[in-house]
C-alpha cells in the first residue's frame, strides 16, 4: 500500500503584532524623549588621558569662553523654578511668571542679572544673536560676585528640592573651559568656587590616547 504524503507548504509568520510593538516603542521614545539645550557658548575643551566619567547625578555646569567669559547652566526644571523665584524676589528683577518659566526650561546663560529679564524676552535666535558680557565675577568681595551668588543659590535649590524628594543627589560642580581660555580667567572661577567653600568639581577635557598605552600596541 502505498504511503501518503503530506503535502508541504513554506512555513509563514505573522509580523503583525511586531509591528506593533515596534511603532508603539518608537511612539513612546518620541514623546518621553526631551531636547538637549544647546550650550551658551562653543567650547573646544584641552585633551587629556583621564579616564573619570562625569557622574549620572544632576550637574551645574560652568562655561568659560577663549575670551574669559563666564556662563551657568544647571540640570532640572524644579530646581530652576525655584531658584528663580527665590532670585526674583530677593534681588528684586521684576520677572513675570511666564519669564520665571522660560529660566526653568532654558539652557546656559551668561549676562548679569540686571539684563536678564531682557534676555528671558529674546527668542532663542535673539539670544543667540545677542552679545552676552558674561556672568559678573568679583574676585575681591566674594559677596558682590554674582557668579558665587548663583553657584550659592543653585546648589540650595537643589539641596532643597533634595528634602522635598523632588531629586535624589546634590549638584555635581562642572567647569568645562576652553583650551585657548586664558589662564587667570579660568583662576578666576576657581577662586570663586573656594571662596564658597567649594573645593570638589570636575574639570572637562576630551579624551585623548594615552601614550603608554599606544606605545604598548605598537611595540607588540
């Protein structure tokens, strides 16, 4: 007798419901997903071997310009918020609500805080087209220094929002100068952050090759 065959046919699968998975993924990645502010000012930051990252924690970022200018600019909008009103009201700027919004999204800044309030009005390309003097630094009275006024008040802010269980880490001190910066200009930021009993930050360089390391190679 003879046997029966089946009959065969390609094996097919249904991609459907991949599909779906994977439009839903990319949907959620788009609307969670938030724009890096860009930076206030290139900076082309000096070459080393180091290898430390930067922690994951929330940063507040120093900028110093070639021309020794100085820029802040700190992670998390409640934080902002509150540093703001706690600005608006002891040093008397005259910020609006809407204003005091636009500082909490806002990226770096650099001009003193009597010219802020026009600098919250710019649009962004009026910002990026405005000629920012930088933050002020007065190396003789600590307590004039605008700049130590913002570190000061930044770092509360957080240290606040902190208690409140709004963040979960303290502000990690960043200072990122350019490789043509002059020297005293970048001294200058330093002596600031001691005055203020700041003694640990973090320098950013870009990361080069380490000679030993290459010479090893190559000697194999």
């Amino acid at each position: 007798m003879p046997k029966h065959k089946p009959k065969r046919s390609n094996p097919t699968i249904d991609m459907t419901a991949m599909c779906d998975v994977s439009f839903l993924l990319l949907t959620f990645f788009i609307l969670t997903a938030k724009a890096r502010p860009a930076e206030s000012v290139i900076v082309d930051t000096p070459s080393s071997i180091s290898q430390t990252k930067l922690p994951d924690a929330g940063t507040l970022t120093l900028l110093v310009s070639k021309e020794g200018k100085v820029f802040l600019d700190m992670v998390g909008q409640h934080t902002r918020k509150y540093l703001i009103d706690e600005m608006n009201n002891d040093y008397s700027l005259g910020l609006t609500d809407e204003e005091k919004l636009k500082f909490s999204i806002a990226g770096g800044f650099g001009v003193p805080r009597a010219g802020l309030k026009k600098w919250l009005d710019a649009s962004p390309t009026e910002r990026n087209e405005m000629d920012e003097s930088g933050i002020p630094i007065d190396t003789v009275d600590v307590n004039k220094s605008e700049l130590a006024t913002w570190i000061h008040r930044a770092r509360l802010a957080q240290f606040e929002m902190k208690k409140q269980g709004v963040v979960s880490d303290e502000y990690v001190i960043v200072l990122k100068a350019d490789k043509d910066t002059p020297y005293p200009a970048v001294k200058r930021v330093i002596n600031t952050l001691t005055d203020i009993n700041v003694n640990k930050f973090n320098l950013i360089t870009t990361m080069e090759g380490d000679p030993n390391k290459l010479n090893a190679i190559e000697g194999k």
